[in-house]
C-alpha cells in the first residue's frame, strides 16, 4: 500500500513539477525525486510529519479500510497506527526499506545505483541520497 501510495502521490508531484517548468531538463524532476526518496528515508525536515500524517491520509483516501478503526467483541477498538503521533514506519527493519524502494523503482522507473542501493539496505535510517545515487529515470507505463 505505501509503495503504491508513494507511486502515485510521486507521480502528481512531478506532473505538477512538469506544468510549470516546461522545459526539457532533467534537473528539476531529480531534485523532486531526491528529495521524495529522501523524505521516505526520513532524511527531510517534514519526513516525521509525512510519516505521522500525510502517508496515512493518502492510504486512507486509496484504502479506506487500511487504517482507522475496526469492530471488536468489546466495541470499538482503535488501530494504533491512527494515533497522531504514531510515525507509520516505527519499527520497520533495513529489509522493509529494501521491499519499499524495490517496489518503488519496479514502479516509478527511478533506478538507484547498485552502490546505493546495496548503502540502503545496510543503512536505511542514516542514508541520504543524492543526485549520483540516481542511476537513472526511465519511463514506465
């Protein structure tokens, strides 16, 4: 669900990005996506509010029954993860980031180096990306 979210929430930046800037460079899409990737990575000033808030709104509005809170034989009980302060990546290990940005090239069409690729999945909480770390940008339908 998060890399899907992640996929088409990436998407509509860039198409954003793409009516403004109208010209045929590279470098403003980079920056986008750097920062994006990065942001997952926890990297970014706002990455703990994209955590906290922004990815679980996305997930609701794409799969409303994904979060939120459910039935149970005592009443209603809340899913923790909908608590405001609770981060969505809390607890991930180094091989759910390899799962997520794995989905998220297969995806986007955005290829990490090998080099920081193999770096993500020693280092996933410490690493930031930068523009060498992009291998390339293909186009995926």
């Amino acid at each position: 669900m998060i890399a899907r979210v992640a996929k088409n929430s990436l998407r509509r930046i860039l198409r954003k990005k793409m009516r403004q800037v109208k010209i045929p460079s590279e470098d403003p899409y980079l920056k986008i996506i750097l920062k994006y990737l990065n942001t997952l990575l926890g990297q970014e000033k706002k990455s703990d509010m994209f955590w906290k808030k922004t990815i679980k709104k996305e997930i609701q509005s794409k799969f409303p029954r994904a979060l939120g809170v459910y039935k149970a034989a005592a009443g209603s009980v809340t899913i923790r993860e909908m608590d405001p302060d609770f981060n969505l990546k809390h607890d991930w290990s180094n091989d759910d980031f390899v799962v997520l940005f794995n989905r998220i090239q297969e995806t986007t069409g955005i290829e990490l180096t090998k080099k920081s690729f193999a770096e993500l999945k020693l280092h996933p909480y410490s690493i930031k990306l930068l523009d060498t770390d992009i291998a390339q940008i293909n186009a995926v339908s």
